[in-house]
C-alpha cells in the first residue's frame, strides 16, 4: 500500500512537471519562427513614438494574470449579459488593447491559429519595457487563452491601491508570490500615470475628519492639493506615480518610497513592514542593474501564474472575442 501511495505521488508530480515544461523559450520556433520577431519589430515601431504605453501594457499583464492566471481574459470583451474583467474598476483606466489586436492580425496573418493572445500580452509587455531602456526578462511561452473573463473576480482579485501591507501580502501569496516578489514587482509603479481619485482619501480625509494620512509627507500631501488635485473627485488630471521620472524605468520610486512620497497606500504599505522596507533600502542602496536582474525573475515568476498549456484553454482567432 505505501508502495502504491509513492508511485501515485511519482506520476502526479510528473504530471505536474509536464504541465510546466509546456512553457519554454522558444515554443514557436517550429510553428511560428517570426512570432516573436514581429512583436519586437511592432513594439520597436510604435513605443518610440508612444513611450507613455509601456507602462500600461505592462499593468495589463499584471491585471491579467492575477485574474484565472496568464490567460489574456483581460482582452474579452463584455457581452449584453456577461460584463467581463475589463469592465472592472481595476480595468477601466488599462489603455492598449488596440496595440495588442494589431499585433495579433500581424502574427495572424503569418501563422493562422497559432500564437495566443496571451503570450502576445507576455512579449509586448517585456519588449515595450525594454524599449524604454527598462530591464529585459525571459518570457517562456506556451500559453493558452482562457475563454471565461469576470468582472466581479477582476474586482476581487486585482491588488488595489487602497490595500494594507497585510491585505497586499496575502493578494500576492495567493498567486503564489512572496514579499520579495511584492516588492519588485510594486517597483513597475517607476513608470506610468494615475489619476487622483485612486489616492485623495490619502490628503483629504484619510480617516473621515478631513485629515491627511499620517504614513505621508506633509509637504507633498500639501502640493498635491494645492497645485495636483484641486478637488477629490479630480478625474481628469495626470499624476505621475514616480514624480519627474515617470518616463524612466529606475530606482526613483523607491528612493521616494523612503522619503514618504510613495503616491498609494499601496506603495507606503511597502515600508510598514520590516521585511518589504529592508527590500526596499537594499534596493535603494544597491546598483540599477541589481533591481533590474531580480525585477527580471519576478517578472518571469509572475508570467507563469495558472498558465493553461497543452490542450487547456484556445488559441483566440480575435483577443476580444472567444472562438465560437
């Protein structure tokens, strides 16, 4: 009987090392050699002169595989009765689904059926990153597109910028990744833009009496009302989640996370805990390149979250639309 428990273990644990081993670099070589060439040559046509979209393509594959794993359920479309996950609040703000479709008809029209959408999300969040001088990590392919797409699990399951320390490592382990992951991961906030609305409650009335939140620098809470976010509800105006250096994928977020300058209760979050601040000071007095190399296999760590392979899942003829 022990024999038996031991053999059965054996060949589970088989299984479960052939369904990774369906994600590897390279998986297209032989059905779509050009795959991941015509993502680099559109990225490399197109961010130059967009620079500014890298940084949601990025959140895009974030949201994406924090939602039923790395499966471009993010790209469906909402139908008459289904709402899907981009119409969750996390969602509404993600900009470059359009960049993704033409990508697709391009890999389409070279290798019918082929390349997922969601291994397209993958590669154009990498090379869109990399394009902006931010750091390069491997993307194994293999993936399938998921055909379901919730907007009440995006709700859910997406880290919001409201969470505590406690509430984001629990968000985060969830997806099986840890506190160090947390921390690096958080370090993408180094690029991009929010809008006030996601952090006013933080200068105008952090616990209901009109007060600003304590974790914040006093100054920068003041510049933010007076000169960024006029009025709480200000749904218009960009904020730079990395303030002069939102274009720059370096360590200025989290220089400004230890000065109390970090724009979320998310990124303070970061330095209430013992663990994450000593990550974050490690980084902080470490070399560029340093962040970039672990930046790198978080990302990669990230990119394998519940990946469908083998015969799980489709491949998408459209990413909005699953095939009928």
């Amino acid at each position: 009987m022990e024999k038996m428990s031991c053999v059965g273990i054996l060949i589970l644990l088989g299984f479960l090392s052939f369904a990774h081993a369906d994600l590897k670099l390279g998986f297209y070589d032989q059905t779509c050699p050009k795959a991941e060439k015509i993502v680099l040559d559109y990225v490399k046509k197109h961010i130059p002169n967009a620079p500014s979209l890298a940084a949601p393509l990025l959140r895009m594959h974030f949201h994406d595989c924090f939602v039923r794993g790395c499966d471009a359920s993010v790209l469906i479309n909402s139908t008459a009765t289904k709402p899907s996950e981009k119409a969750a609040f996390p969602n509404l703000s993600l900009r470059g689904f359009g960049f993704i479709d033409a990508v697709k008809s391009l890999i389409e029209k070279e290798c019918p059926g082929v390349v997922s959408c969601a291994d397209i999300i993958a590669l154009t969040a990498r090379d869109s990153v990399v394009e902006i001088g931010g750091p390069f990590w491997n993307v194994p392919t293999g993936r399938r597109d998921g055909t379901v797409s919730n907007t009440s699990e995006a709700n859910n399951q997406i880290p919001s910028p409201f969470f505590n320390f406690t509430t984001l490592r629990a968000s985060f382990a969830s997806k099986g990744l840890d506190v160090k992951d947390l921390v690096l991961l958080s370090g993408g906030h180094t690029i991009g833009i929010t809008h006030c609305p996601q952090f006013t409650n933080r200068i105008y009335n952090f616990t209901g009496k009109g007060d600003v939140d304590p974790s914040l620098d006093k100054e920068y809470a003041a510049v933010l009302r007076k000169k960024t976010c006029k009025t709480p509800t200000d749904n218009t105006t960009i904020v730079e989640m990395d303030p002069g250096s939102f274009r720059t994928f370096d360590l200025s977020y989290y220089k400004l996370l230890l000065k109390r300058r970090g724009i979320f209760e998310s990124d303070a979050a970061l330095t209430k805990d013992s663990q994450s601040k000593a990550i974050v000071t490690e980084l902080v007095n470490g070399p560029l390149w340093k962040f970039f190399e672990e930046f790198a296999l978080s990302m990669e760590k990230m990119g394998r979250i519940d990946v469908k392979t083998g015969t799980v899942g489709e491949i998408r003829k459209h990413c909005a639309v699953v095939n009928s």
